[in-house]
C-alpha cells in the first residue's frame, strides 16, 4: 500500500499563519477580505467579529469595519450575517451565503411548526391568528425601514404578550412573543439583523427586511462549502469538518469525496487537502496576534494539540467548549489576555516565545490599545484564565 504524503504540525502551523492572516505581511486591507479568508467570522459576540478582523487588517478602525458590516454601496464587496454552522451566528461574505445558509440550513419549515405548536398551547394562537401577526410584523418593520423588537412591539401589541419558556426547569423564564416570531422570520431570511443598538459591542440589534437567499441544492452547497474550508483550514480530518459544520459524518464524507481532496497523514489521523495544495507552504516572518473569544482561527478544528497545548485547555475554554481571548506567536497560541475595566490590556503566558517574540507581542497589545481607544468590551462567554487577567491590575 502506498503511504499517505505526510503533513507535519510545523507545516499545519505555517499554513494557518498564512491563511489565517496571523502575521504582518498576509495582513488585509478590509473586512470583507478577511471574512472571504476564513469563510466567516463568528458573530454570537459582537464584539468577536470588530477584533478578529482589527487583528488581521493593516490599519483597522472601527468605522472601516462598520462601513463594511452595515452599509451596502452598489457593486462593492457585502458580509451577510447568518445562522448557519452549528447553528451559530457568522457573518460571511455575501456571494458565499447561498452555499453556506444551503448546506448548513435548519429545518425552517419545522421551525415554523414548532413555533406555531408553542404559541397555540402557551396562548391559544391558532394559524390565521399567528399569521396575521406575522404579516402585521413584516408590515410595520417595512414602514419604519429599520427598527427594534421593542419598537415593532410597539406597533404590533400582540408581539408584546409573553409565553413562560422552558417551563419547569431551573432557567424558566419569561419571553415576548416577538422573540419567537422575529427568530423564525430571521431562519426563513425574510428579515435580518442590521445595525446594533448603541455600540458595536452591543448584542441588541435592530432588524431589517431582507430577501431571503436562494436555495441551493444541499449536496452541492455542502461540497462547496467542504472545499472553501478545506482551502481555508485544510489540512483537516473529517471529524473537523463535522464538528465545523454541524454535518453528519456521511454528509462530511460525500461532501470531502466531491472536492477531489487528497488525503493525507496527520498526527490526528487521515486528513485531507485539495490536490493544488499539496506543496508546503513557505513560512512567513515571525508573526503575533491578539484573537478573542470564539475566534474563527481558535474554532476551527475540533482537533486542536497541534496549535494549543492540551494541557492549557482548563485555563482557556469555558465549561461549554467556547474559547477565550489568546494569544498567538507562530501558529501556536500560547497564552491569554483580556482587558481590565480601565482599558489597558493584560496578558499571560502559557509558553515563553522568547526575546524577540516577548517584543513582537507587547507590539501587538498596543495596536489593540490603540483601537479599542476608550471602549471597554464585555464578553458574553468568560473563561478562568480571562477572569482572572481582566481583574489584575497592571504591574
């Protein structure tokens, strides 16, 4: 049997710097190019999306990235924010949210289902009840334009009234109405997110119409999804592309098998690239990069030893699996930071870069001082070792 062209995790690493943007030289000019590069950027924290892309642009500003996210000039360059893998928020750029949304879409017809099923036995909402509302919705959001839950409950009373949610366990809560229908309204891509409400770290946002995507055959999208992420991320192993995508393994499979992918031996296993990316890749200069929480670098493999020690995993993870704030050198994080209440940046080191690392590092925490300016960043997701850094006062 012939053996599999073998993959080491120098070579791994040398691959995501480049790709990934981790270093001066492959650095972007604009948002949009940086979404394009790492297919999409996690937006369950806002602030997430403002600095994976400020770490990888060459002057970032927080003008130039809402410009981007918000406004649409005929014939530029777009981002879409999207429901899509693991049924997360992403805001990916336009021209690959067909294929996306298709391959990785939600059962929006259950979804609608359920929704109407939970309002019927919680209110006594039939179909046409349920369906005057939502059209009622679509129409007061279409005469303002732009606008909040609150402000379409205001035009809407019956998106005011409120349902009891997960009724009987410890997190029971009460809930608008609005939420349900806006969240089935929004998997159906007849309205979207827009602008936040108050800063670009706020998770309020306000809604938008919008027409809904195409549809696209699913065996085709998720094929070409497989092979943006495989060029993105690759050399991968199939269980990382299912734990990306939220696929079943026989969907990964089939998916991998339409790329024509190459596969490869990796220290996790048989991983796969796309036959052109077969050559190494040369490395580029010593790189750092300050990433925060659910990074799409960080996130991108569910195999992980090859860029971040196991060990380290407790101090940086939360207890659901969703990472911290870290710090890279070389296409290895090996530590953490997060800033304190009074702005400046504190980090730890997990593994020593050494002298000029130490210095390229420091360099890097002042160009994120320098763009976070006087704005302070709450993170919805807190994990042990930020915690304890964004306590520290500096020394």
């Amino acid at each position: 049997m012939t053996a599999l062209p073998r993959i080491t995790a120098d070579q791994r690493r040398a691959r995501l710097v480049r790709r990934h943007l981790l270093a001066p030289s492959v650095r972007m000019q604009t948002a949009h190019e940086v979404a394009q590069a790492l297919i999409g950027l996690h937006a369950t924290d806002p602030a997430t999306v403002y600095l994976a892309v400020a770490a990888r642009m060459h002057t970032p500003s927080i003008e130039a990235i809402d410009h981007a996210l918000h406004d649409r000039p005929v014939g530029a360059p777009a981002l879409e924010r999207i429901r899509c893998m693991r049924r997360t928020m992403f805001v990916v750029p336009t021209h690959l949210a067909p294929d996306i949304r298709s391959a990785t879409a939600q059962d929006t017809g259950r979804l609608r289902t359920e929704a109407g099923d939970k309002l019927s036995k919680a209110l006594g909402w039939d179909q046409r009840h349920y369906t005057a509302v939502e059209q009622d919705t679509l129409a007061a959001l279409a005469a303002r334009g732009e606008a909040t839950a609150a402000q379409l409950a205001a035009d809407v009373p019956a998106l005011r009234e409120q349902l009891t949610v997960f009724p009987g366990k410890p997190y029971e809560s009460r809930q608008r109405v609005s939420a349900t229908i806006l969240g089935v309204l929004a998997a159906e891509g007849r309205i979207r997110r827009s602008r936040p409400v108050g800063s670009w770290t706020s998770a309020q946002f306000r809604w938008t119409p919008a027409t809904p995507l195409p549809t696209l055959p699913a065996a085709d999208a998720r094929a070409e999804l497989a092979r943006h992420y495989l060029t993105a991320f690759g050399p991968a192993t199939a269980d990382d592309l299912t734990w990306w995508t939220g696929w079943n393994l026989t969907h990964t499979r089939k998916a991998i098998a339409a790329t024509g992918a190459q596969a490869v031996e990796l220290d996790e296993g048989t991983g796969y690239l796309l036959p052109q990316d077969l050559e190494p890749a040369p490395s580029p200069e010593p790189g750092a990069a300050l990433l925060p929480s659910l990074d799409p670098t960080s996130m991108g493999w569910r195999h992980r030893a090859w860029y971040t020690d196991p060990a380290h995993a407790p101090a940086l993870f939360d207890r659901n699996g969703n990472i911290g704030p870290t710090l890279w050198w070389n296409g290895r994080i090996i530590g953490a930071w997060a800033q304190h209440t009074d702005g400046h940046i504190n980090h730890h080191l997990l593994t020593d870069p050494g002298t000029t690392g130490r210095t390229v590092i420091h360099g890097e925490i002042e160009r994120l001082t320098n763009f976070l300016a006087t704005t302070r960043v709450t993170l919805a997701y807190r994990t042990p070792l930020e915690r304890r850094l964004a306590q520290l006062e500096p020394s």
